[in-house]
C-alpha cells in the first residue's frame, strides 16, 4: 500500500484488522498454490548441476542480507545515538525533529522486529515442516509438527520475515526509495530458494509475516508508548 497510508491504517483499528486479514488470506492462498506446483519443481531447478556450480555460490553470500543481527545493530544504534548522543552537539540542534524521529523509528524497527520474529518462531515450530536441502526429492510436504529441530523450520522463513520487515521500515523512513527496498527483499527471499534452504510458499509467508509484524508493532507503539510514528 502506499507508504503516506501506513498512518491512517494504524490509527484505524478495523482498518488495520481487514487490511491484515486480507494480506495473510492472500499469502496464505499464494503459498498454497506455491506448494502445490512450483515448490518442488523450483528446488529440483535449481539442483542441476550448473545451476548449482554458477547461482548458488553468489546466492549463498547474497542470502545473509536477510540475516536479523544486522537489522538488530541498525535499530539499537539509530535509537541510542538519536536518543543521548545527537542531541548533545550543539551543531545539530536545528535538526531536533529529524533527530527524534530517528530515535522512534529506530525503537519501531527494534520493536518490529522482535514481535515479527516471534510470530515467524511460533509458526515454524508449529507447522514443522522439512527444508528442502533434507528431502532426497525436495517433496514439499514433509512434516513433523511442534518440533525445535532446525531441519524441521521450513515454513515459514525467516530471512523473508527480517527482509519485509526491513523494507517496510525503511519506506517509511525514506518512501521514495520504496521500489528499492522491495526489490532487495525479494532478492533476498528467492536466494533463501536457490541455496535450498526454503521453498517459495515459505519465502512468500516469511515475508507476509515479516509486513503483518510491522504493523501490529507499530500499532503496539501507537497504544502504548508515546515514541509512535505516526
């Protein structure tokens, strides 16, 4: 959705649970029709040989962008310096608003983080489901429920759910940057497919997870803390 409709959508809580519904319906369907056509056929793709010998090493390197400690150290360090460091020199008072509004997106990104994660845990642990690199046929639907193994936390993914968590954050902080921040998410997501660590329908509800996150943290932010963004 557009980015300058993010704040109407928080401060309307029907809204909010309609637009969230929708998205998850739709991820959910997508995923669906992922598992049943193309999951397989695209882990089997992506094993022949000079795939593997060409893609997969670039893929491997590039697929660590999803990885959560680097959005981590980006919140943490965005909101402690714009909360007691900035504000100190002198220079830079004239930037006060900016400045703060640094030190709450910071926090938000922090927060979004932590409560999409959380979700993303829940569900795999829940749902169980094989990756596809411990499949000799790379069959989608293989499943051991309420399990902690990592072999068995397929669904959904996680670098997905860091990646759109990220990129919903960072268009709302520099929205005319959106498409760039979209495309790198979903480069992020398809290498998480080459490198066999994840199907598509995992990626496409990581990073519905990822979304639906963010804005139930900013929600939380709005009704419980006065350090909201919108």
């Amino acid at each position: 959705m557009p980015v300058q409709q993010f704040g109407e959508l928080l401060r309307s809580p029907s809204k909010l649970k309609k637009h969230i519904l929708l998205v998850t319906l739709s991820a959910l369907i997508l995923a669906a029709l992922a598992a049943a056509f193309l999951d397989q056929r695209l882990s089997l793709f992506f094993n022949h040989e000079d795939i593997r010998t060409t893609w997969r090493p670039v893929a491997r390197v590039v697929t660590d962008i999803g990885l959560s400690d680097y959005y981590f150290v980006i919140a943490i360090l965005t909101w402690a310096l714009a909360r007691w460091v900035l504000p100190r020199i002198a220079s830079l008072k004239k930037y006060s608003a900016k400045i703060d509004y640094a030190r709450r997106w910071g926090l938000s990104l922090l927060v979004a983080l932590l409560v999409s994660g959380v979700l993303t845990h829940l569900i795999k642990a829940t749902v169980g489901r094989q990756r596809p690199h411990k499949t000799p046929d790379f069959d989608p639907f293989v499943f051991d429920p309420f399990t902690t193994h990592w072999h068995w936390h397929s669904f959904s993914s996680g670098h997905s759910q860091v990646l759109f968590t990220a990129a919903t954050m960072f268009s709302i902080a520099f929205p005319k940057l959106r498409w760039l921040w979209l495309a790198i998410a979903i480069i992020g997501c398809a290498t998480r497919i080459v490198v066999h660590d994840h199907f598509l329908s995992d990626t496409i509800f990581g990073a519905c997870v990822g979304y639906v996150g963010t804005l139930l943290a900013l929600r939380l932010m709005m009704k419980k803390t006065p350090n909201s963004l919108h």
